[in-house]
C-alpha cells in the first residue's frame, strides 16, 4: 500500500465533519466542483443537503456513489471504520483525506498533527481487501483511491472501473492494496443503491458524432423528463444539457450525467465514447460472402473489405424487393468487419453494410445471398464478441490446504494476455495454494487485439486436509425440472475429494447436467474419491414434469425474479425503477399485443441497452411463457419453438440483445398475435460459457420498446 503524499500543498474542498455517520448507514455520494477540479464523497444527510441546495457553491453530484451495510446487517462484524481528515487552511491545505487503514490514520494522526485535522475516526464503515490476493469479501465491491498528483493534492475515490482508466489517462497516480495495475483503497458494500425518488428526472444522452475523432469535439446532448433544473456531468464541459467531449489520445472513455430538480436527484445517465485517430477520407467498402446460396442452418460469414480504417460497422438485413428497408442485425458486432448472419427464412436476402470513420460514413455495400429450404442443423449460434471470453476450470472445486490449485482459462478468440485476480499468472493457467480454511474467488480477463473480454470467476473453498474419505450432498440448479431441459447437479463435498463418478449422469467432475425425455422421477447420484479412497454414494431425486402449456409460468425455477410491462406504444423501460438488474436476476418483460395491432412497413423491435453499472453478456428470449430460456445450449444455437410449446420463440445473445417481430405475418418466423400477451425475458448469462456475466453487484440497463407500423 503506498500510503497518502503529504508535502505541504493545498487541497481545495468545502466541508467540515457536522456530525459522525451512523455505523453502517447509507450511500455516500461523490460530488465534484469544476472550479477546483476536486473530488469530495460524504454519506452525511447535512452535508449532502448542503451541497445539493447551493449553499456551498460550485459542487455538484457526479452521479456516482457506493453503499455501505445497513446497520443490523451481520456483515458489519467484520468491517473496519473509515477515518477522516481534513487539511488545515491555515498551512495551505483544505481538502479531505480518507482511509479504513488503521496504520495510515495513526501515521497522519502523528506525523501531520497540525497540517491534518482528524474530523473523525469512524466515519462509516468498510471492508478491508485481502493484503494476500487483493481479493474484496464476499458481498463487498473494491474502491479505488487515485490521487491527482499536483500542488493542489486531491483524491477520488470510485468503484467504477471505467472512472479508474479515465483518471489514470489524466495523470492520476493508483493508490491502494493488491495488484499495482489496479489496487484497492477498502471495500464498499455490494448492494443496490436506493432508486431516485419518484418525480426526479430520467434522462437519455445522444452523442453528436457516431464516430469520435481525437481533437474534435463531441456535444453530448441530455434529453430528459421532469423538468431538470441542474445538469451534473463527467468528463466533459458542461453547459446545462448539453456537454462537449474532448480526448487526446485514441480509446474508450466514458461520461456519465445526473440531473436533479426540487424532488432529487434522478439515475445516473452513461455513455461511452470510441475516440479513434482522425481518418483523411470516409470508408469506401465491398461486401463478401461465404457463400451466394446456402440451406437454412447452413453458417454463412460475410467480410468487408474497406478503406481508411472504419471502426463502426453498421450490418443490415434488407429486402430484396426494397433494398432501403433494412433491419440492424443484432447478431453482428458493431466493432468487427466480419459477421455471421443467421438464415431465419427461404428466400433472397441483401445483406448490407455501412462503416463509418472519424471522417464520415461510407456508402451501402452489398451483397445477394439465397436462402434455401432444407433439414438443416438450426440456424449458427451468433457470432462470439471480438474479445475473448473465458471459461475457468479449477483442478478442484474443493482442495485440500497447503496443496498446488491450478487454475486453466479455456478462452475464445485467441487471448494475447491475462490479467488474474487472487492469483499470480500472465498465461492461460495460474497456480495458488491456500494455508487456511477459506472459499476464495479467482478471477480472469484475457485480451487480444480487439480489447480485454468479460471476466470470467470462480469460486473454491479449500478445506482441512482429508483424514477419511469425502462425504457429500447433492444439489440441483431446480428442483421441478421439464423435460427437454437441463438441470445443473452439484456434488457437495468434504475431505477434498480429487475424483467423482458419477451415475444416471455423463461427468468426471463436482457439476453435471442431467436431461430426461420423459416425465416421472428420475434417482442420480454421485461417489467422490480423494487418497483415503471412494466415499459412499450420495444421491438426489428429480422428478420431471412435462413440459408446461403455452403461456405457462417458468419464472418458480429463478429466486430472484423482476416483472415490468413494456408499453406498447413505445418507450424505454429502466430496470432501476423495477429494483435493480443483479447479476442472478431474471426479467421477464410482459408484452400486451392489442387485439387491433398490425404491422405495415415496419417490424417492432425489442432491445436491452446497459447505460449504467458493469458490462454484461445477456440472452433475451421471446415467449408466451415468463422466465422462459427452455433449450439453451451452451456455446451452440438453441432450440426454438414458433409456439413456445417447448422452447422460445426467438433467442438474442449479446451485450444488447434485440428481436424484431412483425404481427400475424405468415413470412416472418418471429410473428406476434394480435389480443395475445408475450414476455420478453433477459438474463445475465453468457451464451458462449453459460455463465453468469454480471461481475459487479448490478448490471442495470434499459429496455427500448419500439413498435410496428
């Protein structure tokens, strides 16, 4: 840990301690003030008051903030009180420092009695990051400490890694535990924040520029609802609701905006700007394709080839008949001159492309592709993300302390580098060892050319070493599966077993997937081995039910369920006002189709865009069931059902998954009923891993509902 730089400098700030936090209580809340360009955070209603009134002027929110435990919480036994100072101005210092290191407080306390004024020992309370692995406990998220490093000492602190890189790029020095590229100052608690109060502004943010160019500005344009009387935005120069974006050097930087009004202050409003190299002229591209004539199922993969290096790719669907009728192919990377479209039905298609550059946007490419009626294998899953995606496989789930743990990342797309948490590696496995009874989380993010991927985790708890054989229990991923499903069967063990054998089950390790083609209970069970020998057997029973009528309710096989009502007539849908989009939460999106809808030009459209929190892979389906993601195969195209008899009707796997759909239309093989309700579901779930991809406590987003006409 590199602890804080005392010179005698200024830190420029506005507050002093009114009264101590309550342990374990609230949000603390960053705010920033333009003139300073300093950072202040306090979870104290005064001085949050203070500072949203005006009364002290020149701050404003970020729209950034992270959450501690609530008082009662059990978690708090283990937490460790934040210390605060504040410079004293008569030696040129006025700004406050923070730290949940007793050894940092007690060296400021003693060393800088007069320079630094302790306001608090405790002004609320935190978690300490493993000094060991740099890990954060369970439940609890890192903040990052970076200090500006200038006369006029400042520090921010934020959980945001997008809000890291873009300090880091200005010149601000890391500061913290663990690893050096990206230490932790404490942990925060890993909790949804409260919503905004009802009646405070929701806003939207368009960027002036499809493609940003480095050392041209872009405005940043707010559109917002309620009447918003102040514009709080980040990155950028403000000026009320619109605010310009600059950047010197290629790369993604995000901004981020809080508008408020009397009521409060509404959700924090994101985006992310792809600052690339100025290009001297516009794109100018041809369009080939695997094949001009291919079987439905059959893998069809189209390539650009253009000129002065776009880095938007704009893949479109068009009609043969109308080729300016064109849909956005949601399958296809924004960032990649390949794509691999799916066939969804017989018949000619014009498959076209636009790429942009800071420089301007091509002209449509195109090019004929006919699709043929056959037996096929299904449609090709969609493409993978240009980035790698990773897969962790532990050598066991449950080692024995004091023994060697490999950890190997299967990946996608050709890693260059890995960067692991609680681990010490750069290639694609990793090996630890543990001297204590614990669970700990690894974690992976390989990169390649095109970026660093989702990271992918996993958990192993280390155990005493084996005095016996294992003894273990058996868990389902649901306890009502339907047939034609699978269900997830985890074998619980001590003594750290090193093999298991498995019966009614194909599997060699502590998971297996079971499937059943009939209805009726169906017994599975499991025998673990380690050096004392096998175990005896544990066993589980499953009974399998068949599978459910149309429009049936799935949602009892997920805990943690979310229902909204997407408006027909269009609109965005923010999974903030619903409670928070948690890593394990399932939405199911309910679509009233009105018995009078048709569709004339245009399809409808479904989309989730995420604006807010981590990135996430997400599967979105369409069905007459909720919750339903029925014949998901891992890494593979999954199983559809025009009549959600047995499956979904559509499946989207993406960042932001979308499905188009027409109404009543015999052509379309996504067509919605008029008088007919339909749900869209989303889950944060990887469809190249089959895992959970939301690594931060939520991955909050939108849905756009756009309708036919």
């Amino acid at each position: 840990m590199s602890l804080l730089r005392l010179p005698a400098v200024a830190l420029a700030a506005a507050l002093a301690l009114s009264a101590a936090l309550p342990a374990g209580a609230g949000t603390v809340v960053e705010f920033y003030h333009r003139g300073l360009d300093h950072y202040f955070v306090t979870g104290l209603p005064a001085e949050v008051e203070a500072l949203d009134s005006g009364r002290l002027t020149g701050w404003a929110r970020t729209g950034l903030s992270f959450e501690t435990f609530a008082a009662g919480d059990a978690r708090l036994a283990a937490s460790a009180p934040v210390c605060r100072f504040l410079g004293n101005p008569a030696r040129g210092l006025t700004s406050h420092f923070y730290s949940a290191f007793t050894e940092e407080c007690t060296v400021v306390k003693t060393r800088w009695p007069e320079e630094w004024r302790l306001e608090t020992d405790e002004l609320f309370r935190v978690h300490l990051v493993n000094p060991v692995t740099g890990l954060c406990p369970a439940g609890t998220k890192a903040v990052h400490r970076l200090w500006n490093g200038r006369a006029d000492t400042n520090h921010r602190y934020t959980t945001e890694r997008s809000v890291f890189d873009a300090m880091r790029l200005k010149g601000y020095v890391a500061e913290g535990t663990g690893n050096p590229q990206l230490p932790v100052a404490f942990c925060a608690a890993d909790v949804a924040p409260a919503p905004p109060p009802a009646g405070t502004p929701a806003c939207t943010v368009a960027a002036g520029s499809v493609v940003a160019a480095v050392g041209t500005p872009v405005t940043l344009t707010a559109t917002c609802t309620n009447a918003p009387t102040t514009f709080a935005w980040s990155n950028c120069t403000p000026s009320g609701a619109t605010c310009v974006a600059t950047a010197t050097s290629p790369g993604r930087l995000a901004y981020t905006l809080v508008a408020s009004n009397a009521l409060g202050a509404g959700a924090q409003v994101r985006i992310e700007l792809d600052w690339q190299l100025p290009a001297s002229a516009a794109p100018s591209c041809s369009v080939v394709a695997s094949s001009a004539t291919l079987q439905l199922g059959s893998a069809l993969t189209l390539t650009a080839n253009c000129s002065h290096a776009p880095s938007q790719f704009q893949w479109m669907g068009c009609s043969s008949q109308l080729i300016e009728l064109c849909n956005v192919l949601s399958e296809c990377p924004s960032t990649s001159g390949t794509c691999r479209p799916i066939g969804t039905q017989a018949g000619p298609v014009v498959y076209a492309l636009i790429a942009r550059n800071s420089a301007g946007a091509s002209p449509k490419a195109n090019v004929d592709v006919e699709w043929l009626s056959g037996v096929g294998s299904g449609p090709p899953p969609p493409p993978p993300s240009p980035t790698p995606a990773c897969v962790i496989s532990p050598s066991s789930s449950s080692p024995a302390i004091n023994t060697t743990l490999t950890l190997t990342a299967s990946c996608t797309n050709n890693p260059t580098g890995y960067a692991w948490t609680g681990c010490s590696s750069t290639t694609s496995t990793c090996t630890t060892t543990e001297s204590a009874a614990v669970t700990r989380n690894y974690g992976v993010a390989a990169r390649n050319s095109a970026g660093t991927g989702f990271p992918a985790q996993v958990s192993v708890t280390w155990q005493s070493p084996p005095t016996a054989p294992p003894v273990c229990t058996i868990s389902a991923s649901t306890s009502s599966p339907f047939v034609g499903a699978g269900v997830t069967l985890t074998a619980n063990c001590t003594q750290s077993p090193t093999g298991w054998q498995w019966t009614n089950c194909s599997s060699s390790t502590s998971t297996c997937t079971a499937t059943s083609s009939s209805a009726g209970p169906a017994t599975y069970s499991v025998v673990a081995s380690n050096q004392f020998g096998p175990g005896s057997a544990a066993s589980t029973t499953l009974t399998w039910a068949s599978a459910p009528p149309p429009g049936a309710d799935l949602c009892d096989s997920y805990g943690d369920v979310m229902r909204i009502d997407l408006p027909w007539s269009g609109g965005i849908v923010d999974t903030r006002d619903g409670g928070g989009l948690r890593p394990g939460t399932v939405i199911a999106a309910r679509l009233r189709v009105p018995a009078n809808a048709t569709s004339l030009q245009r399809q409808g459209q479904v989309r989730f865009y995420e604006y807010i929190d981590g990135p996430a892979a997400r599967q979105l389906t369409v069905s007459t069931s909720a919750c339903d993601f029925r014949g998901f195969v891992v890494g593979s195209a999954s199983r559809t059902d025009p009549t959600s008899v047995s499956a979904p009707i559509a499946w989207s796997n993406s960042q932001t998954p979308g499905i188009n759909f027409d109404i009543s239309s015999a052509a379309s093989p996504i067509r919605l009923v008029p008088g007919q309700t339909y749900y869209f579901n989303l889950r944060n779930v990887d469809w190249a891993s089959g895992v959970n991809s939301c690594t931060v406590g939520s991955c909050n987003g939108r849905f756009q509902m756009t309708p036919p006409n």
